[in-house]
C-alpha cells in the first residue's frame, strides 16, 4: 500500500519520508486546504524526493474557498502548471467546477493536454467530493478518459468519518479498472489498520499517514 503524505512546505519532507512516505503532495497554507507552493519550495523539494526515490505531486490551486475559478485564476494556474513541467515535478494535484458544482470540462481539458504533453501524472483532489453523488460516476469516468489516473476523495461529507463513508469508496473503486480511487480525510497511521479491515486499499492520503 502506497502512503502519500501531505506536506506543508519543505520543513517536513525529509522526516515524512524517513517515516515511509512513497509520494509527498507539496502544498502551502494547509489550514484553508492547500494552495501551490512556491517555485523556490517546488525546486528544493523535487530535487529531494527524487534523490530519495519518492513521487512528488504538487497542488494545482491559486486559493482557498470552493473550485469555481475566474478567468485570471484560470491563467495563473496554467502559469503555474507550467512552472511545475519545468521544474520536473513528477505530477499535479488538482480540480476546477462550476457553479453547479459539474467539473469544468473545458479548463480540465486544457490542462490535462498541457499535462500530458509533458508526461506529468494527474490526480483529482477532493474537489471531487463536491460533485452530487449521482453524478460522480460519469464524473470519474471524464477524468479518465482525459487522462486522470487518480482520485482523492474522502467518499462524502466532511462532517463523516472516513469509515462511514467506507461503503461509497468502495462502490467508486468498482466503476474502473484503469482509475486509482485513494482514500483521504481523517486517515493516519493510527487508525489505518482499522480503515484496511473495511477497504481494500491500494494508496492512501493524508497529513499524518506516517
């Protein structure tokens, strides 16, 4: 089982990874749910986790609040994404909706072709938990299709636990093959023996994973 760690900054990659992190997601301002590093923190980290054999995934996201993205927004993240290419991240963390809470399919297809132009890995954040249940299915399955190779998702309402919404996780997990669905939100080490008697777990997602 992959152990992908959160990480805020640099200042606790190393010991994250000393601890059995095989993927860091590098992010700043972890208390309003992670906005893109800094070109300076990206550098430093890529270079560290690709010496110590560990994937890094950086945020794709210009703020906190909800994934509904202005047109300026839209532009400074291509910018950033382009950043992260250069800087030879291993992959992005990201996810953009309307105000319907649909995904955005024209940005997502925007930056999935700058993205795998660049054979730069694609994962959809827990934005995804914001799309109707009823709808994640055909949402999933997009992603896919466009290039997405992963989904972090805590499988319902934040207020849950991730064990009472253990069951939803396991039905997305079933809709594809060709799509990794890993559990976040409320997961660390402590009580990840527990979640593994109710999931069957392949990767997972948190900021006390290790």
């Amino acid at each position: 089982m992959l152990q992908e760690a959160c990480a805020e900054n640099f200042t606790n990659v190393p010991e994250l990874i000393e601890r059995g992190a095989k993927r860091i997601e590098l992010c700043d301002n972890l208390a309003v749910g992670g906005t893109t590093p800094s070109v300076g923190v990206i550098k430093i980290a890529t270079a560290y986790c690709s010496d110590k054999n560990v994937s890094l995934i950086v945020i794709l996201r210009p703020r906190g609040g909800d994934f509904v993205y202005s047109a300026m927004e839209k532009a400074i993240m291509m910018r950033d994404l382009e950043e992260i290419i250069a800087l030879q991240a291993n992959g992005i963390a990201v996810g953009a909706l309307t105000a319907a809470n649909a995904l955005d399919k024209p940005f997502l297809e925007e930056i999935a072709k700058l993205a795998s132009d660049n054979r730069i890995e694609l994962a959809f954040h827990m934005a995804f938990d914001e799309i109707p249940e009823e709808k994640q299915r055909d949402a999933l399955l997009w992603l896919g299709e466009i290039g997405f190779k992963r989904i972090l998702t805590h499988g319902g309402p934040k207020e849950n636990t991730i064990f009472d919404n253990a069951a939803h996780i396991a039905e997305l997990a079933k809709i594809t093959p060709d799509m990794t669905i890993m559990p976040g939100g409320g997961i660390t080490k402590d009580n990840l023996a527990d979640l593994e008697k109710v999931l069957e777990l392949t990767e997972v997602h948190g900021t006390r994973i290790v």
